[in-house]
C-alpha cells in the first residue's frame, strides 16, 4: 500500500477516535452527575442554617424539586 493510504487511514482513525470518545465521556459525566447530584438536602439544610433560616422539611423538598427542574432544563 502506498503511503497515501496509510496517512488517510491514520487520520480517518483518529477522527473516530475522537468523536467516539467524547459522546462516551459525555454519557459518563451525565450518568455521573444523574447519580451523585452536587447538591443534596443536607447541603441544602447546612446553607439554610449558615444564613440563619430555620429550614422545613417541607421548604427543602420545595427548593430540591425546583433545583432538579432547573437541572432538566
């Protein structure tokens, strides 16, 4: 084979190297993130109590569904 195909093999290769490996990150990373949210209601109940609210179960539910909504968005 002459050198010509050799090089466009190469490259043809890299590209789908490429391209193959970054949708395979992106589902990692959302997959990741669907799992582990960087919030939770811990996180949240700690911020509330730092700002000096007294936080109900039921303004925590509230705040989370609406973080997640945003999220989806």
């Amino acid at each position: 084979m002459s050198t010509a195909i050799w090089i466009v093999i190469v490259v043809i290769a890299l590209l789908l190297g490429a391209v193959g490996g970054f949708f395979l990150a992106r589902r990692y990373m959302e997959n990741y993130l669907k799992n582990n949210p960087p919030i939770n209601e811990d996180m949240l109940r700690t911020m509330m109590l730092q700002m000096g609210q007294k936080p109900s179960q039921k303004k925590l539910h509230q705040m989370m569904t609406a973080m997640q909504s945003q999220a989806k968005k």
